[in-house]
C-alpha cells in the first residue's frame, strides 16, 4: 500500500494552482509554435478553427490514454489517486446529478473557446486584447456576490481587483492595437463563457459521488467530451451557413499536427485536472486569481519560443517596467489571499425539544458557514467556518447564533493548523 501524504490545505491549494499555471504556461508557448507553423500553410482566419477543433479532438484521444494509464492500480491503490487526486478510484460514466453541470461546463468551455478563436482571427497580433481575460476574476466575483451564500469579502475584492490589474500589466503588449469586435467579443463571448465552465467545474468537484468525494480526472474526461460535441456543433453550423469547410479542413490537417498536439493537450490535460481540484478547495475567484501568476511563469517560455519562431519580445525599457510593475501587483495580491484565511468549527448544543434539522437550517444561513453536520456525543451539531477576516467575522457569526433561540450553547475553535492527503 502506497502512503498518502499530508501537506497543510491552505499550502496545498497554492500548489496545487500555481503547479496547474505552470502547465499552462508551457501549453500556452507550445500553442504558439503550432499556430505558427499551421500560418504557414493555412490563412490565419483559418488557423485558429483548424488548431481549435484538433485541439479538442487530438485532445480526447490523448485524455482517454492518459486516463486509461492513470487507472492502473500500484500497490492497492490507483496511480492517478497517488500522483494527482486521491478521490480518483478509476473511470466511470457519470450520474444524473453530475449531467447538468456538465452540460453547462462543456457549453461554457465552447462558447470561451470559439470566442478566443475569432479574436485571433480578426487581429494578426490579439496581444493588446488578450490580457483582458484576466478581467474574468472580476466576472466570478460578481457572480459569487449575487449567487453563492459565502460572498466575497472585501479584502477579498480588493486583493481580485489588484491581481486583474497587475495581470492586465504583467501581459499587456504595446506592439498590437485594441479594436472594438475583439475586445467586445473578450467582454461578452470569451469572459463570460469561462465563468459558466469554472462555476461548473466547481460544481462538480464539490459534488460527493456514491458518499465519496469527485475526482478532477473522471470531471475533465467527461467536460472534454461534451465540449468536443458543443465545438463540432458550432462549427457545423458556421460551416453550413458560411458554406466553409473548416471541420474537413480539420480532420484533414489531423494527421501532420496529431504529435505536436498530443504533447500539447497531455500537458494541458495536467493543467486542468490540476485547476479543477483546486477549485475544489477554494472560491473560482481566488483560483483563478492565483492563476493569474502565468504572467510571472510565460516570461521564461517566451524567451525560450523566441529561439524556435520569431516573436515580438519586448525592447523598450518602459514596457519591462510596466510588465514588472503587473507582475509584483499580482505577487502581492495572491500573498494577501494566503494570509488572510481563517479556518474555524463551532461546536452547538441544542435546547431540549428542538428539532435539529430546523435548527441546521438556520445556522446554514449565515454568512461564511461553510458546512454544517449533525453528530452525537456531547454536542449536536458542528459549523465549519471559514472567513477572511477574524475580528469582524467571529463577531458577525457570533452575533447571529446568540439571535437562534433554540441554541443552549456553543464554543468556537480556531484552527491553527489544517492538512490534507497530497
């Protein structure tokens, strides 16, 4: 039997997203180059349909493969659960409570995706518009404001709003212009396709399968599946009503490119396995503010891409201290996410009579109660609680179980140390 190991959770998180930014970034630079190579032989308003649709294609071929190996049980246990997730017990079909976010996962994922595709094909160079995908962090805190019980706290919004800045900063180029169609396409196609697919990802992840904990690996498998068949679809039509013939076009370029692309998706595949258990374990927002670190990470993988194609690499001085102004922007923005968590149970004790399932509900209602159980012993019922800020969040959470009349008592414990198995 292998041995788990344990690493404290809130180190875990920023592992397990700063590993998956890593990944993206090689993917990012190896993206590039093909795209480079298929503008050789194609128009570029061609290239990024062609690349896109093998992207999910090639793409699946090579996830199932990976998953298949991931499978392979060493020592009682299976080696994706050992290296990647340890809530991985194999592939499986998925559950009805799992079909709708999937559904909204792979839709959100194809409209993001052909969004970022017509805006490389309408700009020769999409640098000057591109970083105002970061802006996406803002989208997700404005749909956690209005949609999830545990809203953003203010040094929560503050430290989003440094990271997008620093991130618009740390990637933005003077060399391409903004038009109007592309960054209007980045606001209302691209953005906001990436928060239906992050929120559903969540989701997902969130969600306890047979009693157990969701694996990453089964979710991005089943989302590639479902985003391949919402991108075949959208091309059908653009194809049919513009009479191109884009997925021919594809499948035919399939074969020259399939090596390339495989190494290209199999580290892309790490990359969201990776970005989805992370968001298991912290708010979409905070995610992928901690993913805005790429900035820091594609400096080196531009040098290194430079010496393979020829590409714009910053010459002016005032341009590498903006981009070094964004990126300590978005150094210290993540740095005052990790400080600021608190971690908290609460153990209650009901009034004689009172009927526990009434009083988990209200307890529930508060703000920054993160889950609730009913358990025996001595107390009746434990609130996880976790908050930004301690003095202002252990007084409101206080405030509001001294106004439920049905509780007899409760003690509140700060957790000073949290872990979780790597």
């Amino acid at each position: 039997m292998i041995p788990a190991i344990r690493v404290r959770r809130k180190y875990l998180f920023y592992i397990v997203a700063i590993t998956s930014t890593i990944f993206s970034a090689v993917t990012v630079g190896i993206d590039t180059v093909i795209t480079s190579r298929l503008s050789e032989y194609h128009p570029s308003s061609e290239v990024s349909w062609i690349y896109g649709f093998n992207t999910f294609f090639i793409g699946l071929i090579t996830t199932v493969l990976i998953c298949l190996f991931l499978s392979v049980r060493v020592r009682g246990r299976r080696l994706g659960s050992v290296i990647i997730d340890p809530a991985f017990n194999g592939l499986r079909f998925i559950t009805k409570e799992e079909f709708k976010y999937h559904i909204f996962a792979g839709l959100g994922n194809a409209i993001s995706t052909i969004g970022y595709f017509y805006v490389l094909s309408l700009m020769v160079d999409p640098s000057a518009v591109i970083p105002f995908f970061r802006v996406v962090i803002l989208y997700l805190l404005l749909v956690e404001m209005i949609a999830e019980k545990n809203a953003p706290t203010l040094i929560e919004v503050q430290s989003s709003v440094i990271v997008t800045l620093g991130a618009i900063l740390g990637s933005i180029s003077i060399s391409g212009n903004i038009e109007i169609a592309p960054l209007a396409a980045m606001f209302f196609v691209v953005n906001p396709g990436w928060v239906l697919f992050s929120i559903s990802q969540r989701k997902l992840k969130l969600l306890r399968i047979n009693g157990k904990p969701n694996d990453s690996i089964n979710i991005r498998l089943w989302n590639l599946i479902f985003t391949l068949v919402f991108v075949t679809a959208i091309m059908l039509i653009h194809d049919i009503s513009t009479g191109t013939s884009y997925i021919a076009d594809s499948l035919r370029n399939c074969r020259e490119i399939f090596g390339i692309v495989a190494i290209s998706t199999s580290i892309t595949f790490f990359a969201y396995v990776l970005y989805i258990r992370a968001l298991g374990m912290g708010k979409a927002s905070i995610t992928e503010a901690v993913r805005a670190s790429i900035v820091i990470f594609s400096i080196p993988v531009t040098f290194i891409i430079s010496h393979v194609i020829e590409i714009p690499v910053p010459q002016s001085t005032v341009l590498w201290l903006i981009k070094a102004i964004g990126i300590i922007l978005v150094a210290l923005g993540i740095l005052s996410f990790a400080l600021a968590q608190v971690t908290a149970y609460i153990f209650i004790k009901a009034k004689s009579g009172v009927r526990i399932e009434k009083l988990i509900e209200k307890i529930w209602r508060i703000r920054g109660i993160e889950s609730v159980s009913a358990v025996t012993g001595n107390y009746d019922i434990i609130a996880k609680v976790r908050i930004r800020t301690l003095p202002k969040g252990y007084e409101r959470i206080i405030r509001k179980l001294e106004s439920i009349p049905d509780i007899y008592e409760f003690r509140w414990y700060s957790v000073l140390k949290e872990w979780s198995i790597v």
